[in-house]
C-alpha cells in the first residue's frame, strides 16, 4: 500500500469526521451485538419454563422484555449504521474531490511537452476513473474495514469467554481463509493495474474517434474504426475477465468456510450440551448467529482486497504524473509591469521530443510599442518565436530578454497575463459565443464584447445567426467556419487589451478584403502595443514597423516593407509572386 499514502494527507485533513465515524461504527457494532445474547436468554426462558422452573405468566413477561430489548437494539443498530454511512462515505467524497482537484491543478501546471508525450484519454482516464478506484478505498473500504475490525474485536472475545473449545473449532477456517486472501489478492494487484491501463487506452482511442469524427465520414472508414473498436473492446473484456474469475473465488470460499464453521457450531456444540459442558441449546443458537454476524465482515474481506488492490494500482498510475515535475516554473514571486520591449540574444532552441532545431543564434530587439512581422517559410521556426515569448518553453541557449529583463526572472503568471496571444489553430469552447469572446475578460460588459467583435470583422456573421452572441457552439468551434473561428479569436485577445500581442498565423482562413479590414482595425487599437504578426502574406507585413523573415531556423532579412522590397531576397520575390496571384 505504498502508492496509497499519498492519501493520508486527505484523511489527515479529514480526521475529526473520520474519528466521529469510527465511534458510530462501534455504537452501531454494539448494539448489533445485544441481539445475539438475548436470543440464548429466550431460550434459556422457554427452556425454563418447560422444566417448570418459572411459571407462564413470568415466561411470557420475560420473553416480552428481550423481544422489545433485540427489535430496540436493531433499530438502533440500523440507525447508527446510518450515520456511519453518512459520516464515512461523505468523507470520500471530499477526498476525492480534492484528489481530482490535485490532479487537475498539477496538470495545468505542467509544461507543453508533457502533453505532446501523453495522450487525452490517458490524463482523462486517470482523472476520472483511477480517482473513481481511489475513492472506494477511502470510503467504502475504511468504512466495512472498520466495521470488520470491530465486530471480531468484540465477537470473538465474546465467543472465548462463553464457550472456548467451540469457540476455538468455529474459527478455524479463518486462518486458512486469510492465507487464501493473500495469495489471490497478489493476482488480483497485478491483473487491476493491466486492466486500468488499458482503460486509457481504449478512452484515448474513442476520444480521437469523436474528435476526428468528420475526418472519419469524409474517408467512409466507419467499418474500419469499428472494427479497430471491436478489438480493442474485446481485449479489453479478456483482460477484465481474467480480473474477473479471481475475484470470483472469493465469496465461494468464504461462504463454504463459513458454511464449515456453522457445521463445526451443530456438532461440536451438540456434543457438548449432550455431555454437559454446555447448558443451553440457547449457546448453540447464539454462536450460530455469531458466526452468521461473521459471515458478511469475513465475506467482505475479499472485496476489501480487492478494493485496495485496485486502488493501489490506480493511485500508482495518478502518481506517475504527480510525480513529473514541470520543466517551465515560476522563479520570481514579485510582479512587475510589463511594458512591451522585447530582445532575443544569440537563441537557439531544439524540440527535445523530435531533436529538430528550430532556432539558430537568433538575435533581434523589438521597441515598446512596435509593430514587427515575421514572414518565412512552412518550419521556419516562426512560431516558436511566439512559444520562447510566453515561456511555453525555454531556450537551449542564449537569452531572451523582456523590458531588459531575462524572461526567467519575471513572473510567469504577470507575464502571460500582459500577453494577448492568437494561436493559427484557434481553440473555442463548447460554449457561447459570447462566452468565448469574455474568455480573455470574464467580467467584460456586452459593449466591449461587440466592440472587439467588430475589430475582429466577426460581428455581422454573428448576428447572422440565429441566437446571435448566445449561439452554442460544438466542440472546439466546429459550429464556425475556419475563418470566423480565427476571428473569434482575434476578438477574444483584443478584449483582453494587454501589452503585447501575438497573432500566429490567425488570418490564413480569412480573404484578403478581411484581412486587410483586420489588420487596419489592429493598427488603430495596438497604437501603443508591442504588436507581432506571423504570417505567409506580404499583406500583413506592409504596415509593420519592422519585417524579419525567418529561413531555417536563421534569420535571414531584416527591415520595413519598404527597405526589403527594394533587395533581391526572399521578401521581394514573395511580394511580386503574391502580388501577380491578386
């Protein structure tokens, strides 16, 4: 159970509901308890006055006493049990809440590279199901563990004082049914954790499916993604089986152990009150439904196992990703305004995870408030540009500097805060339009939103439709053409108004009468913004106060529109090839 203390910090936190718990729990074992020993008084009652040692009236008013004593006792019982269940079973919802709230939290912490080495389905699985397992240990399992622990600290001292040899010839079989446990619940670790696994596995696949789902229709490859379903379905069944045929072991055994038990209760019982070791049928009766109380808390046990079995296996997988580390970290704890100047010195950058090196001793120095374009071709690296500014990664070598301060010493939350950054493959959310649009500004008044829609040229196709701002969008935009999700996106940035914009690529789906629409609205609202356009169009460069184009990784020109128009190079013939295509 190593990987499971990771959880004792909830129950910790926890402690005091889980102690009031434990106490209902025994209250609730206790009163279970007085049934049994007033069912042998009953006896010893009718057996009484059958050798007429009480007379009936007396028999009667007796009888009538225990039957009020064990149907009081019962209610209270359930009542307590109840509570128990209230108290215990709340308590692993608050832990798993916080656990799922952990997980979250660490993984919007961690840098871009993890997710290009782990898949969707896999961090979802994790999330989602293996805290799902987590949580069953830390209700279900501690609250039947306890209740468990509690009955045979009280039963079988019960069972020793009143009759030990038939006491010690009733438990015999538990010994046997605890090797037994061990042995199973080894098996059952090693299968849980496999099943698991390939829990994220087919989550993965079935989320690419939805995801890529017009792809799909679009190549008629429904039979083959069926079929590839179906056979990740069916392995997925083996593995569950063969879960499944061990854990079905358990409650057979237990209940035959038990079943040995109850025989060992009628015949070595039997000869004892036949012999006169034991004076009433009434122990008899008493043991049996001891060992009956038994029944379910050593039934259980298998579950138990299981349980914690597999909650091992799933807080293994959950800690596997606590345990990575971000590669980006905040270092500096202080905010400092953010004014807009940017410098690359000598920077150089790989990809660890494909060892392509996109940058090569780039240097530049960019003004507050400047506007500067960055042309090149397809693996340029222009976007990794934009990547380096807002720290998704860190350079290989060399510096970036941001007001003359290397960006590793500004505070990662106030820089990204002063950034406004439009990726090419805008992200909308399955929500409102306007919802989307505020997502730069949550507290953001309907005038701005519409305001920023029309700098974004988006504001008449939105009141096009029919909910117009509060039309709903699917999943990932797909309700809006690729254009209008590039502007949308545009609008969300502008609402955000911060001191520096980065707009990769974001007009590639638009026309160019948009574009330049755009690009005018731009340049009147980022007046006194550090404004950067990545783009293939000489159109979005010509009003920038400074062009770089980019060639592998180097940069290979630099200056206005004007000044690289003039020179045979790479920006001209891009200028008179787009210029004979209009």
């Amino acid at each position: 159970m190593k990987e499971l203390k990771h959880v004792n910090k909830y129950f910790k936190k926890y402690w005091f509901k889980l102690l009031v718990g434990i106490l209902i729990t025994i209250i609730a074992r206790v009163f279970q308890l007085v049934m049994p020993s007033y069912v042998n008084n009953s006896i010893q009652v009718v057996e009484d006055f059958m050798a007429q040692k009480i007379t009936e009236p007396v028999a009667k008013e007796m009888l009538l006493e225990f039957i009020l004593i064990i149907v009081g006792a019962a209610l209270l019982s359930g009542f307590f049990t109840f509570l128990m269940r209230q108290t215990i079973i709340n308590v692993s919802r608050y832990i798993e809440y916080d656990l799922k709230n952990e997980v979250f939290d660490h993984y919007q912490l961690l840098s871009l590279s993890f997710y290009k080495k782990n898949r969707t389905g896999d961090l979802m699985n994790r999330i989602s199901e293996d805290v799902g397992q987590v949580r069953m240990y830390a209700g279900p399992a501690v609250m039947y563990g306890m209740n468990t622990v509690t009955l045979f600290a009280c039963i079988i001292p019960i069972m020793f004082i009143k009759a030990p040899t038939l006491a010690a010839y009733t438990l015999i079989p538990l010994p046997i049914l605890s090797v037994l446990i061990y042995k199973i619940s080894k098996v059952i670790h090693n299968r849980s954790t496999v099943v698991q696994e390939y829990l994220s596995t087919l989550s993965t696949f079935t989320q690419e499916v939805f995801s890529g789902v017009s792809v799909i229709k679009a190549y008629a490859l429904e039979p083959q993604v069926s079929g590839d379903l179906g056979g990740l379905a069916v392995e997925g069944k083996n593995k569950s089986m063969d879960l499944a045929k061990v854990n079905a072991w358990f409650f057979p055994l237990m209940i035959l152990l038990i079943g040995i038990s109850n025989i060992f209760v009628i015949y070595i019982g039997g000869k004892q009150y036949i012999d006169g070791e034991i004076n009433s049928v009434g122990v008899i009766a008493e043991f049996i439904l001891y060992v009956n109380m038994l029944t379910w808390p050593v039934a259980i046990v298998g579950w138990l196992t299981s349980i914690v079995q597999r909650a091992e296996a799933s807080q293994k997988r959950i800690n596997e990703f606590l345990k990575e580390r971000p590669k980006i970290c905040n270092q500096v704890a202080e905010s400092i305004p953010i004014k807009g100047k940017i410098e690359f010195k000598n920077v150089s950058f790989t990809y660890e995870d494909t060892n392509i090196t996109a940058l090569k001793d780039i240097s530049f120095s960019i003004s507050p408030g400047e506007t500067v374009a960055i042309l090149g071709k397809t693996g340029a690296g222009k976007s990794t540009i934009l990547d380096l500014i807002t720290r998704l990664y860190d350079v290989s070598s060399g510096e970036i500097l941001i007001d003359d301060i290397p960006v590793k010493n500004i505070n990662l939350k106030t820089l990204r805060e002063a950034i406004g950054a439009v990726p090419q493959d805008a992200l909308l959310f399955s929500d409102t339009i306007e919802s989307n649009i505020k997502f730069g500004k949550y507290d953001a008044m309907e005038k701005e939103v519409v305001t920023v829609a029309k700098n974004a040229a988006v504001h008449e196709n939105i009141m096009g439709f029919t909910k117009k701002y509060d039309t709903v969008l699917g999943e990932r935009g797909i309700t809006l053409s690729g254009g209008q999700k590039q502007r949308v996106s545009i609008a969300r940035a502008l609402l955000k108004d911060p001191k520096v914009y980065l707009f990769d690529d974001c007009l590639s789906a638009v026309d160019t009468e948009t574009e330049e629409e755009i690009l005018n609205n731009l340049k009147k609202v980022s007046n006194d913004k550090t404004t950067i356009i990545v783009s293939h169009r000489v159109s979005s460069a010509k009003n920038a106060d400074k062009v770089f184009v980019l060639e592998d990784g180097q940069l290979l020109q630099e200056g206005t529109h004007e000044e690289l128009n003039n020179v045979e190079g790479y920006y001209r013939e891009l200028y008179i090839n787009q210029l004979s295509e209009k």
